[in-house]
C-alpha cells in the first residue's frame, strides 16, 4: 500500500514512518509538508492512503483531500486518515462531509490512527 504523507512536524513524520517500517505491504512512499507539494506530488501517481494533518506549513490537508475529490483528478481517490491537533466537532463534520474515512486526534488517538493505517493494508 503506497502512502504520501502530509505533515509538517518532522518529529511526527519521524514517528508514523518508523511505526510503519516494520509493516509489510506498507510503504510512505512520499512526504509533502505543504499543501502545494502534496496536490503535486498527488498529480504526479497513484497513492492508496493520504495520511495528513489539517494545519501544514503552507495551505491545509483539507484542501489537499478536495484536490483528489475534483471531477479532473487523474486517479482513483486514495483513503484518507486525518490526523490532527483540531479535532473539535467542526473540523470533525468538514471531514465527514469530505468523506474522509479516518479522523483522530494526534495527541489522544495516535495509537489508533496507527492501527487504522495498518487496517487498510490487510484490506487492501
């Protein structure tokens, strides 16, 4: 399962892909820290899993999830785990307007989003 990663914080990009390194099937093939390099780095192949956060350097990951919803996107739309430091129900009700199948708090449901992560490459 191909995965781009969309994060600012290289502590947290440290952190998700070492707890991934060890899975099999699982590979962040990409990371964007802003908005601008992740719709290009979208436009440029196929992902399966978008893993990102809302506030990033430049633009947010909510934009980035519209981008692969667009009528001219190129490829199928990957899964979507959002994680982030606004998890209030407003953010939570945007994510689920976009479709977005993962919602986690960074600071409360790491753990989870890791797993969730690790969920989708069994039934991928």
């Amino acid at each position: 399962m191909k995965i781009l990663l969309v994060e600012d914080s290289k502590l947290l990009r440290d952190a998700i892909t070492e707890m991934l390194a060890d899975c099999d099937d699982i590979c962040v093939e990409d990371v964007a820290t802003t908005e601008k390099e992740a719709t290009r780095l979208l436009d440029a192949k196929q992902y399966d899993l978008i893993v990102a956060d809302i506030e990033l350097a430049e633009g947010n990951g909510f934009d980035v999830v519209r981008h692969t919803l667009a009528k001219d996107y190129s490829y199928a739309v990957p899964v979507t785990v959002m994680l982030t430091n606004h998890a209030n129900s407003y953010y939570r009700n945007l994510a689920h307007t976009l479709n977005i199948k993962y919602f986690f708090d960074k600071s409360m449901d790491f753990e989870a989003a890791i797993l969730a992560i690790v969920s989708e490459s069994v039934t991928h």
